[in-house]
C-alpha cells in the first residue's frame, strides 16, 4: 500500500483530526515562507525584525515590514490547500485546526475556531494601555498609533523571545494530545515552542502525518511522510479520505 493511502485511510478512520500548519501552507498564495527562497525582505532575515528588540531600536522600519506583508496578505487568496482543509472538517467528526501562520488565509477560506499560535497580521496592540485592535483593511501609516489613547501600537504577533497566547496553547497541546491523527503542514518544524507539539502528539499515541516540499528535522518520527505541495497534495487526500 503507498504513503499516499495508507494516510487516506487514516484520514478517514480518525475521530479527532489535528492539524497543525506553516508558512508553506500559505506559499502558493504567494506569501514568502521564512526560511525558503524568497524569505529575505531588502536583504534582510525577516527574523531579524520579528523581534522586540529590532521593534524597541527602530519601530518604523519594522513597521515597514510588517505594513508590507500586511498588504501582500490582503492582496492573497486562498488556496487549495486552506480550501481542503475547511473541506476535511466537514467529512471528520471533529477536527483542530493549529496554525503558526499570521496570515489569516485558513480563515479567509472558511475555517472556523483557528488557533493562531503566534497571533496575526490584523491585530495591532497598544504599547500604552494595552488595547488591542483589529486594523484589516486598513492602509496603516509608518507609525500607527492606538485609537483610543494615541499611543505607537504594534502587531499583534508572537515575536522571538515572547510568549505563546497561553489559552491558544493550551487548547493546541489538549488538541495534539486528545487527537488519533496529527496532520503537519508546510512547517520547517524548528520554531518551538510550536514544533513541539509533533512530539507531544506522538507521546500520546496520535499517528503524525507530515506534508511538506521537503523532509523537515521532523520527519524522522513521522509515521508518514507526504512530499510535494500543499496546494496539491491536501485535496488529493482529502479527497481519498470520504471514498
Ligand atoms: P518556515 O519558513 O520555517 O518553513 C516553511 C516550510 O514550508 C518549509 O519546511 C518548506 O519546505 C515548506 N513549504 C514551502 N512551500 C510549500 C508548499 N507549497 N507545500 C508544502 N510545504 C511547503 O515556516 P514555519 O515553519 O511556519 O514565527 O516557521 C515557523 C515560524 O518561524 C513562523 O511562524 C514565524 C517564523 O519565524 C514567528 O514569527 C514567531
């Protein structure tokens, strides 16, 4: 039997379906992953921006950054592969949907109850009073300011040396650890905490599904390995799942 339907199968026996997703899930909306080709933003490790630190030394240019993927997310679609996902929650019992993505596209294409790991793109957070606001479609200025004390905001996202929202990863951790099958999709699987939760998945007995490019640091504990694009393989099995 191939990797392909043996993981159908497992699709279509589970009870609980977690999936937990990455920048590639959203690579063909045309929105850069961090760590491929085309992840450099002028030059520059976007890594090197999503960082307090880079945010306290110069605000408006990360700003810059981020007003910049801002609008490349408003500009994308989702696609086949955040579309296949809303379609495998209405064929399982009950699936979580686990995302690091700031992008919002899971959403857009009709998934519900996302659990945004490292926050998102729409959000801005007062630096002053703490408020927190969703600015989507908007246009922000280069230094956006908090619409009901004035203060500089920022984005409302998990940066290198933060915290995880900790309701968002406690659900994500009780979801691994309940769920039989765990579907890994288009992560590099080296942030953590959020890679993690592969492991987590697999101490709790949950076969590990991983669909990606490329095999990841993860792939040697996966039961199986699916590689090529999200975009393509996710609607394959989705598919292969309800027959
Ligand atoms: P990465 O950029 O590290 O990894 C993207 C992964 O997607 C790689 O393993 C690629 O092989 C894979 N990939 C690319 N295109 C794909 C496609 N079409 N189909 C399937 N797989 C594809 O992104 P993440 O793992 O999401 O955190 O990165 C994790 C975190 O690091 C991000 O959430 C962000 C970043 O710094 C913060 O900002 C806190």
């Amino acid at each position: 039997m191939s990797d392909f339907t043996r993981a159908s199968a497992l699709l279509a026996q589970a009870g609980h379906i977690a999936v937990m997703t990455g920048a590639g899930v959203s690579a063909e909306s045309g929105i850069p992953t961090f760590r491929g080709p085309g992840g450099l933003w002028r030059g520059r490790d976007p890594m090197t921006l999503a960082a307090p630190e880079a945010f306290a030394a110069d605000p408006g240019l990360v700003w810059e950054f981020y007003n910049w993927r801002r609008a490349l997310v408003a500009r994308a679609v989702p696609n086949p592969a955040h579309i296949a996902l809303v379609e495998l929650a209405r064929r399982v019992p009950r699936l979580t949907l686990i995302t690091q993505n700031v992008d919002r596209l899971h959403q857009r294409a009709g998934s519900r109850d996302v659990l945004e790991l490292h926050g998102n793109l729409a959000e801005v957070r007062c630096l002053g009073c703490g408020a927190t606001e969703d600015r989507s479609g908007e246009s922000l200025p280069p230094l956006p300011q908090c619409g009901t004390c004035g203060t500089l905001v920022r984005p409302a996202v998990v940066w290198f040396g933060e915290s995880l929202p900790g309701d968002v990863w406690l659900a994500a951790e009780s979801a691994v650890r309940t769920a039989d099958l765990v579907l890994v999709v288009g992560t590099s699987a080296v942030v953590y905490p959020a890679a993690g939760l592969i492991a987590t998945a697999r101490r709790a007995g949950a076969a590990v599904i991983e669909v990606n490019l490329e095999p990841t640091p993860a792939s040697g504990s996966v039961a199986i390995g699916l590689y090529g694009k999200a975009g393509e393989i996710l609607p394959r099995l989705v598919t292969g799942a309800s027959s």
